[in-house]
C-alpha cells in the first residue's frame, strides 16, 4: 500500500465515521423516528425540510466518496485537514470540503426541524420536564450542531478559495515546499485561525457523539431496570449544562500552538469543570440500577457495555486537558484510543436493532399536524 493511499484511508475513515455514519444515525434517523413517537407527535414538524435534509446528507457522502476516483485520489491531510498542508493537496480535498460545506447545510436543516418538533409538536400535558431524557439529549444535540457546524462551514469555504481562487486566509507568507518558495500566493494568512474555526465545531461534535448514545442508553436502563431514572432533573441539567460548556473549550486541542498561559489556564478550567456533568450523568444510571429488577437481555448488555467504556474515555481525557501532560500525550495513539473510547460507545450502544426496541415509548394525541399547528400559532401544548 502506498503511503499517500493510506493517508487517504485514515483522513476518509475519520471523516466518514463522524460526519456521515454517527451523526446521521443519532441524531437523524433515530432522532427523527423515537422523538415524535416520545413526545406525542404524528410525525416531524418539517417533513419536507426532513427530506431535503437527508438528500442533502446522501449528495455530501456521494462528494466524499467520489473523491477516490479523482487524480490524486481523495483527502489525506488527516479527517482535521490543517492548513496550509491541505491548502496544498490534490483535488481530492476539494472534494472533502464541498462535502463538509453540504453536511452541514444538512445538519443544521435537520436540527431546526428537531427543535421546532420538540418546541411546538408536543402533546397536551407533555411539559418539557416530563418529556424522556432521550428527547432532551436530542434538543441539545440539535442546539450544538445548529450552533456550531457553521464556523467549520465558514472554514470549509475560505479554505476552497484558498485552493481555487488565490486568496491566502491560511497560507502564510513566506511558505516553502520542498525548499522552493511557494509561488502565486499573497500570504498573510494564519492556519491558526483554521484550527481555531475547526476545533469550535470539533469539540462540541464530541457531545453530539455521545449525548444521543446517552439518551438511548438511559431509555434502555429504565426499560429493563423496572426503575424511573434517578435524578431525572439533575440529568437534565447536566446535559444542558454540558452543551453550554462544549461551546468553550475547544482550544484545549491547541495547547501546542504557543497560547498564553493566561489563555491555557482559562481552557484547562473549563475542560475539567466539564467533566462534572459526565459523572453526574454516569452516577445517575448507576444510582438507577441499585435496587432494580433488571432483565439481562440484549439492549440492557450493549447499555451496560456503555458505561464503563463512557468512563474510560473521560478519564483518559483529562491528561490531555492539562498543558503540562498534553505536551507528551498530543499528536501520539494516546489521543487516538481516548478519542475511541470516548465515541465508540456512541455506535455500540446504538449497534443492535434490540437496544431500540427496549426504549420507553410516551403514548400521545396525534390528532393534528404538528406543521399545521406551528404555521397557525397555536402553543397550546406548550
């Protein structure tokens, strides 16, 4: 295998995974599917939006996918694609980027009409805190993804014009490949600011992971623990709580770039004060399990296989949030396995058809169109 095929391999798997296998099957077509039925509703509040949504997603992977068949194959500057390496590629990242741009047209589509469902479309006496912790994991999701893929829309598009139309947002000046100058550029660009752009999505993308797997995850334990779940509001809060957190702690990714200490003490405190809502969520699921009348059965495995695999991947996290530590642990297999651990429990719990079928399910009207009540005004649910 050539090197240049297997960079293309890892920076297409990362990209693949996160962006059109995970996200799309938490936080749309699960998301689309239990969330009316939880809350009462006869269907999304948007159906066309919905469709346009997922055809949107299908022509973005069809992008991606296309870009192997391209001189120069597809994207191999990493699932990251830092400039100015990736200013530089072959064509095959203008493909990546056009893909990424689409996604995110598609995600966010996808998390309006989510939001407005959850809003508007609820049955009578469905009140937000007696809504399933699955729908509010969803809203938080749809917030995070509605609020922050657009930076890494806006970078996906400076940095097509950087590779298209001679603009230099992250090519520097002065920049040399090979040793030979590189010619026909303005410089005067910063690829700090493409990290900056990316990391402000990427981090948040974390918690779109793992918030719907929780949602899931919890919905299965109480299923099959014959319990209601412990601490309901305080889990509600933590969630919320976390997704307003994800949104600040991005550059703990960039402790390598030469902040301030002043600017790397900020970021170390908000990724650790971060981390008591992830045990606050854990503890709760357990708290939930003692005392119950649990059935083993195929759901309840894959949700109990979730917790300790959520725990480890936290732990493993918190080196990597102190600069001191993160300067041996970055750019090594060490980010790679926390990475892993911290998001394969998102497809694991999500793996076996039976982990859904174990999921509570809240009877409710469906005697009116949800698009109908919205566009009429009517709140009455509310």
């Amino acid at each position: 295998m050539l090197p240049e095929f297997y960079n293309q391999l890892v920076a297409m798997h990362g990209t693949v995974m996160v962006f059109f296998a995970v996200v799309p099957l938490a936080a749309g077509a699960f998301a689309n599917y239990f969330v009316p039925v939880q809350i009462g509703a006869p269907e999304m509040a948007f159906p066309r939006i919905n469709a346009l949504s997922y055809w949107l997603y299908l022509v973005a992977g069809v992008i991606m996918v296309a870009s192997f068949f391209v001189e120069g194959g597809a994207a191999r500057s990493g699932w990251t694609s830092y400039a100015p390496l990736a200013v530089i590629e072959t064509t095959g990242q203008n493909f990546w980027l056009i893909g990424i741009f689409l996604i995110g047209v598609s995600s966010a589509l996808n998390a309006i009409n989510m939001i407005v469902t959850i809003a508007h479309c609820r049955a009578a006496g469905i009140t937000l805190m007696k809504m399933p912790f699955f729908v509010w994991s969803q809203l938080v999701t749809a917030l995070l993804l509605l609020l922050a893929f657009p930076a890494l829309q806006a970078a996906a598009m400076f940095q097509l014009m950087d590779r298209v139309a001679g603009t230099s947002f992250f090519l520097p000046s002065g920049l040399m490949v090979g040793g030979v100058p590189l010619q026909g550029i303005s410089g005067g660009g910063n690829p700090l600011l493409w990290q900056h752009l990316f990391w402000f999505l990427g981090h948040p993308e974390v918690y779109v992971l793992i918030l719907p797997a929780m949602g899931i995850v919890a919905e299965v334990i109480t299923a099959n623990a014959r319990r209601p779940l412990w601490g309901y509001g305080l889990m509600v809060s933590a969630v919320l709580f976390m997704g307003g957190m994800s949104m600040i702690v991005w550059a703990h990714h960039m402790f390598l770039t030469g902040m301030g200490t002043s600017l790397t003490g900020f970021f170390q405190v908000t990724t650790f004060i971060i981390s008591i809502p992830s045990v606050i969520l854990i503890s709760s699921l357990v708290l939930t399990l003692w005392g119950g009348s649990i059935t083993f059965n195929t759901p309840m495995l894959f949700a109990l296989a979730f917790l300790p695999m959520f725990g480890i991947g936290g732990l493993t996290g918190l080196p990597l949030g102190l600069a001191a530590s993160d300067v041996s642990l970055h750019d090594t297999y060490y980010v790679v396995a926390h990475f892993h651990y911290w998001s394969r429990p998102a497809p694991c719990s999500r793996s076996s058809p039976a982990s859904i079928t174990g999921s509570r399910r809240l009877p409710g009207a469906r005697s009116t169109r949800c698009s109908a009540r919205f566009i009429s005004g009517d709140r009455s649910s509310a």
